[in-house]
C-alpha cells in the first residue's frame, strides 16, 4: 500500500510540474492514465530524521490521502463516462495540443474537442479541490507541506524508515 502511495505521489509531483507547464500553452490537468491526484511539490531530501510522533502523524496523513485519491479516481471515472470520451483518447488528444507534432489518430472532431474541453475543465477542478484537501489532511494530523514532503522523501530512501511508517499505516 506504501509503494502504491509513494509511486503515486511521485507519478503526480511530475504531473502536476508538467502540468504548469503545459497550462502555459494550454490548461492542463494530470493525464488520465496518472489520474487527478494531489501533489505537493517536493522537498530538499537534507532533513530531520522523524520522530515517533511524526512517523505516526505521517502515516496518518497518508491514509487520508489515498481516501481523497480514492475519490477523485472514482469523480474522474464519472467524468469520462458522462462526456463519452476514453481516458486514453483523452491522454492522445491532451499530449497533441502539448506537442503539436504528435496529432492524434484519428483526427480530433469538432464533438471530441467539445468534450475534451469540457473533461479538461472538470478534471482541473477536481484537481484543484483534491490538492487543496490534501493539504488540509496533513495539517490535521499536525504537520505542514513542507515537513511531510521532507519525510516522503526519507521515507524512500530510507528502507528502516520505511518499514516504520508501514507498520503505522497498519495500526
């Protein structure tokens, strides 16, 4: 369950990185094979080993976090099927208006790109309202962004660490 989390929330810091510069051309959410999922931005790895209390508040944190994922997926499904476009036609016709040289196949029609845009627009709120009660689950369990962030980033790269926060997200 930690390995899914850590790769998620590594799948949606580089989401949400390229998704800034793709909203520079164009407002883009995450794509939806990565789903629209929270990230808060990474953390310099030079930090404090955590303490009991930490670990115990970060393993907290993360079990509402995969919650809040959870929710998203599920409202982004719903989002797909009632606009009657695939999220890998979504994926196809997203990375096209990023890189113009890689036009879809088939050619966006004038009904996809209607529907594209209105995915767009209700994925980037989804987005938005995930991140925003991402950050507020970690303030409840007592840390901030930047502090969680540092322990994320102990946490892989620190096996023993890991272990801890592992057996605290079974507790």
């Amino acid at each position: 369950m930690l390995k899914r989390i850590l790769i998620g929330s590594s799948i949606c810091t580089g989401l949400l990185i390229s998704g800034m510069t793709a909203q520079a051309q164009t407002p883009a959410p995450s794509t939806p094979e990565s789903n629209p999922q929270p990230a808060v931005p990474e953390a310099p790895p030079a930090a404090a080993e955590p303490s009991a209390e930490e670990v115990q508040q970060f393993a907290n944190a993360i079990k509402q976090i995969q919650s809040i994922q959870q929710e998203a997926q599920r409202q982004a499904d719903q989002v797909f099927e009632s606009e009657g476009i695939t999220p890998e036609r979504f994926g196809e016709i997203l990375q096209s208006q990023q890189n113009p040289q890689a036009q879809p196949q088939p050619e966006v029609t004038p009904e996809e790109q209607q529907n594209f845009d209105q995915v767009l627009s209700q994925l980037t709120e989804i987005q938005q309202t995930t991140q925003t009660r991402v950050n507020a689950a970690i303030q409840e369990e007592g840390l901030d962004s930047t502090r969680f962030n540092q322990i994320m980033t102990l946490v892989r790269q620190d096996p023993e660490l890991r272990q801890r926060v592992q057996q605290e997200l079974q507790n």
